[in-house]
C-alpha cells in the first residue's frame, strides 16, 4: 500500500466505526446531552459530517477559509440516516480529491492556518482530520455510557 492508499483505509475504518457506534444509539436519545453547553448527540454527529466538508474546503483553500458557507447551515436536524445522506456527496468527494494525491502533495503540500497559527503539511492535516473523527468517537461512548445504554461493539 501507498501513503494514500493507507490514509484512504484509516478514513474508511474510521466511518464505517462511527456509522455503527451511531447506528445502535436509539432515535429517542438523539436530543440527550450532557449538560447544557455540550452538543446534542445529533448535533455531535452532524458536528462529524460538517467538519470533514469544512476540512476538505481548508485543504483545497491551502488554509484560507474566506467566505466558507456551510451546506448544513439550513438544515434541519432530523436522524442518522438523513443525516448521512446528506452527507454522503461530500464525503465521496472528499475521498476522492484524497485519492488524487501522490507521495509528493502530501509531504510538499501546506496548510496554513494563520487564524489558529497552524503550518502543516497535507498528510499530516489529514492525519488530525481523522483524529477529529475519532475523538469525537470517543466523546460519544461516554455519552451513552453515562445514559446508561449499550455501547456498540466497535472494536472489531
């Protein structure tokens, strides 16, 4: 396998973990939190989906967001399927423009975050986007842990 090759299978195990820990939590608890400033679960989900589009903008913007206006702004929360529906063209894209890439873009490539004083090379901005995923993951099996309800068996 190459680098992009691997990155490739680390954003695909990543997903298709999260989309089962997600898919066993029941659509009742979708609005449950933590307390009051934390997202709802469904807003945690959506938080996940929006946030990979908004990478891949930061990505083909080499940092600079400009006037980025998120699809999502006007959406509605409903549940996980429609959720991932929505999100499903971004994320092919994504994918897609990941497979582009070759050995060179990912270690000459920058991202430039001045706003955040962040200079990273593309393969390991990547790495922190599926970093975010997965914290996020994390965040959520303490969610259901502290509502008391099953935790799906992720570690396959």
């Amino acid at each position: 396998m190459n680098s992009t090759e691997v990155i490739l299978l680390n954003f695909s195990e990543i997903r298709r973990r999260s989309i089962k820990l997600w898919s066993g939590i029941p659509n009742e608890y979708l609005n449950w939190k933590p307390d009051e400033n934390a997202f709802t679960i469904i807003e945690m989900i959506r938080h996940v989906l929006e946030g990979e589009h908004l990478f891949h903008k930061i990505i083909e913007n080499r940092g600079n967001l400009g006037n980025y206006k998120s699809p999502w702004k006007e959406l509605k929360y409903s549940d996980l399927k429609n959720e991932l529906d929505f999100a499903e063209n971004y994320r092919a894209d994504f994918l897609s423009m990941i497979n582009r890439l070759n050995e060179s873009d990912l270690e000459n490539v920058k991202i430039e975050r001045k706003e955040v004083g962040q200079s990273k090379k593309l393969g390991d901005y990547l790495n922190r986007i599926a970093y975010h995923e997965t914290v996020h993951t994390g965040q959520m099996l303490s969610y259901l842990r502290t509502i008391g309800i099953d935790r799906p068996q992720i570690w396959d």
